[in-house]
C-alpha cells in the first residue's frame, strides 16, 4: 500500500478521535446544546459551551460514529441543513458573549440527500461561510479526520486552521477528483497526490497552518489549542476580522 493511501485509510479509519470524546477529554464543563431553533437538531453537529484551561470557549464539530449504529445516527458525519444552522446559531451566542469559537472538521463532505437540497443544503453552507468571515471572536478549526469540500469549509473559516499529522482536507474526495479527471474513481491515490491533500502538503501550500501529531494526541491537541488561543485573545475584534479576511484572500 503506498503512502498517500495509508494515509487517507487513517483519515477515514472508525476509530479516529470523535467529537464528543474530544468535548470529553479536552474540554471541563461541556454542555451540550441542541437544535437550530428552525427545523430540528441533526446529531452529525455537536456544539456546546465548555471551559478551556478556565476560559469559557464554545465548541463544535462533527461527530462520526465508531460504528455502524453511530454512524446511521450522523449520516456518517454528514451535516444536513439543520446541523450548519445549528453551528451558525452557537457561534453567534458565542460571539454576543465574546467567547473563542473552536471547531473540530471530520466530514466527507455534507449531506447529499433529497430533503436536505429541500431544505437549503447550498444556502446553509453559503450563510455559514459568509457569517464566519465577520466574526468578531477568535475562531480556530482543528482538521481530525476527512475534510471534504464545502460541507468541511462551512466549518473552517478560522483565524488559525491546524490539521492531525494523519488528516486530510481538500475541495472533494479523490475518487471524485479522479472520476472527473479520468472517468476511473478506482485511481484514487494518484488522485489524491495531485491534490496535495495531505497535512504535509497543505501546510506547504499555507492551506493550513499547523500540524498536529498523533503521537500523544490529547496532549498534542491541548498544547495547539493553547498556545493558538494565546496568539489570538490579543487582537481585537477589528484585527480577528482582518485577520481572517485576508487569510483566506490569498487563495
């Protein structure tokens, strides 16, 4: 098995870190809150209030199952409409009470069904990507898994994007990319090369801006999340924004 494959197998293996057990064991007094206060509350997004080293922040990701009764009940970590409004909805109650927005991305991409175009799959992704850009918090997205497409990036507009040494992001997944390109899903890996989409490359490309190892995760994590909040609690709201403008300007 090449590298690039190893790696993607990694990025989408079962037993990668999952939402609630990063909001478990990263985070003091997690509360969890449901709902987009719209439709309904859709369990591939969890997001909360929790604390950090005692600075309250407010936490969200998508939450993939360890097995097949988990995954069935989170589309496979696919958010539907409902989830993203439920995300925009705990960021701007983050940002009325001035707490660090942090977001954990491990998606193959959102929700492809009927209802959820019914709903406003491409709005909701499009609202998010526009109301993230304006905040006035410091947001930092952490990349644990699969970051795939839009349905990734409506979660990823941050001050900071870090990703797992193991993780892998990029505008859709290979075997699409190689679909397209070469009418042949099964040329994944060489797909997957030429999309630069491992954390290696991203970070070459300033796609993201930090690498996270997975030797001593949890420790490794916390220490990211630390020293990136540190960075990013000095600017004002005024900088966050131009900060994060800019940031993704360049591409």
């Amino acid at each position: 098995m090449s590298e690039i494959a190893e790696i993607i197998n990694k990025a989408r293996a079962t037993d990668r870190i999952s939402m609630r057990e990063i909001a478990a064991e990263l985070f003091d007094n997690f509360i969890e809150l449901h709902g987009d206060r719209q439709f309904t509350d859709d369990e591939s997004v969890v997001g909360g209030i929790a604390s950090f080293e005692g600075q309250p922040v407010t936490i969200i990701g998508i939450q993939k199952g360890h097995n097949l009764e988990e995954n069935l009940a989170t589309n496979f970590g696919q958010p539907t409409p409902n989830g993203y409004r439920k995300a925009l909805r705990l960021m701007k109650q983050a940002e009325k009470f001035n707490r660090p927005i942090i977001t954990f991305v491990n998606t193959a991409g959102a929700y492809p069904g009927i209802e959820a175009e019914e709903r406003g799959q491409g709005e909701a992704i499009a609202r998010n990507l526009l109301e993230m850009s304006d905040l006035t918090v410091p947001v930092l997205t952490i990349i644990t898994g699969e970051g795939g497409s839009g349905g990734a990036l409506a979660l990823a507009v941050a001050n900071k994007v870090l990703i797992l040494e193991n993780a892998v992001y990029s505008v859709l997944s290979p075997e699409g990319f190689a679909t397209i390109l070469w009418k042949d899903g099964s040329r994944r890996d060489a797909a997957a090369e030429l999309m630069k989409m491992t954390s290696d490359k991203l970070l070459e490309t300033q796609v993201v801006d930090g690498i996270i190892k997975e030797d001593m995760l949890q420790e490794n994590m916390k220490t990211a999340i630390r020293q990136e909040l540190a960075e990013l609690n000095k600017m004002s709201k005024t900088e966050l924004q131009a900060q994060r403008y800019q940031r993704f300007r360049k591409f």
